[in-house]
C-alpha cells in the first residue's frame, strides 16, 4: 500500500512525485470511482480558511482555499497525496455580512493535497477550489468539505500550462464523477458527521 500522506510528511527524504506526461493525460478518464463512494471516502473535514500563497489565483487562474494543518487529519492519516474530488460549502463569520445567499450553498470542489512538487513546497498542505464564482476572497470564514472520491496522483510538470490543463480536466472529471445518484445527497448539505 502506498504510504499515507502523515507518513510521506514525516519522512526525512520523499520521493520525487511523478513527472507528468503526455500519455499520463491521454490515459485519463472523464469518471473515477465507483457508482458510490468508496471507502475510505466520504471524509469529512472543516477549518477556517487560511492564507495560501497566493498562486493559485495569480498564476494558475483556479483560486484555491487551504485549510489549516489540523484539519487534514481525517484526510492524511488514510489517504496518500494527490488530487481529490467532492463537495465544500463556505460557513460566514456571524458578524461578517459579504458572504450572502448562493455563495452560502454547496459547491463541487477538486483538492490538491500534497506538497505541490511545481511549486516545491516543503510542508503538506491541502488546497481546496470551489467551483463557484464567490467575487472575493473568504479568508477567516469556515469552509466545510465533504471528499468523495480520488481523481489522480499528485504530478511534476514542467510548464504551468501543462498543469492548467491537467487542473481543468481534473473539473470536468469532478463534475461528472459527482453526477451519480449516490453522490447527489451531498450536494445540499455536508453533515458535521457522518452515520455508519
Ligand atoms: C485540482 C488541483 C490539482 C493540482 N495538482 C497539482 C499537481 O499535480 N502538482 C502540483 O505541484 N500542484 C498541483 N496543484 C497545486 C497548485 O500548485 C496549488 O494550488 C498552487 O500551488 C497554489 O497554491 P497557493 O495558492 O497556496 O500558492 C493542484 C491544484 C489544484 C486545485
């Protein structure tokens, strides 16, 4: 079994991450994971959103929202590095207004948990992106995930395009993994916990 993302983190030396190539993505599928979701998923996991650095927007044109380290317990005590797919929804502050109406719904999400080998990050971090258009950023607020399922090993590249692509097909692959019958009853509300 691969190593969890806990042990990975905890290991003097990691491995390399895989190089991306283009047979990698011409091998990829549009559908991951079962008709249900598999165990270990669904996986539950909250936080208030803290300040990443920034890229994801800037460069990368998919902003992304990290959870603070505590919080990917439930995540990377089970499950190795790599991209992920489900459900977030943002929870607001009570005394802060700006979030209001559809931007308080449940959204698709993709989460890159890993160490970001493009960017050679040095701690494990997750980044969430939402796929809604929230017209700002939502630092402080507490956002709420649900994982569903796993789309892909976290890869090198060798040019922010080819990690664009790799990001927008990682969204389609979400979308249409998550439009399954046994994956809609997250879409309304993410439990605080889950019933066996
Ligand atoms: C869906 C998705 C997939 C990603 N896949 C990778 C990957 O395979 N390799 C990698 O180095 N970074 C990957 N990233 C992480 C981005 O590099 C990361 O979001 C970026 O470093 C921005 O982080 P920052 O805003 O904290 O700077 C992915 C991000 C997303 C949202």
């Amino acid at each position: 079994m691969s190593k969890t993302a806990d042990q990975l983190a905890s290991q003097p030396a990691r491995p390399p991450a895989p190089l991306q190539t283009e047979s990698f993505r011409n091998s990829r599928t549009e559908i991951v994971g079962g008709d249900t979701p598999e165990p270990p998923f669904p996986i539950i996991m909250s936080g208030v959103v803290q300040k990443g650095f920034g890229r994801g927007g800037k460069d990368l044109g998919c902003p992304t929202a990290n959870l603070p380290d505590e919080s990917l317990l439930p995540m990377s005590s089970v499950t190795s590095t790599g991209v992920y797919f489900g459900y977030a929804q943002v929870l607001p502050k009570t005394e802060n207004k700006a979030l209001l109406g559809e931007h308080l719904k449940v959204w698709p999400m993709v989460m890159s948990m890993g160490f970001n080998p493009f960017y050679s990050n040095k701690e494990l971090s997750a980044e969430v992106h939402i796929m809604h258009d929230y017209g700002t950023d939502f630092y402080g607020h507490e956002m709420k995930v649900v994982v569903l399922g796993y789309i892909r090993p976290e890869l090198d590249y060798t040019s922010r395009e080819a990690l664009i692509l790799d990001i927008d097909m990682d969204k389609r692959v979400a979308i249409r993994s998550l439009d399954r019958p046994a994956y809609e009853k997250y879409s309304t509300a993410i439990p605080d916990v889950l019933n066996a």
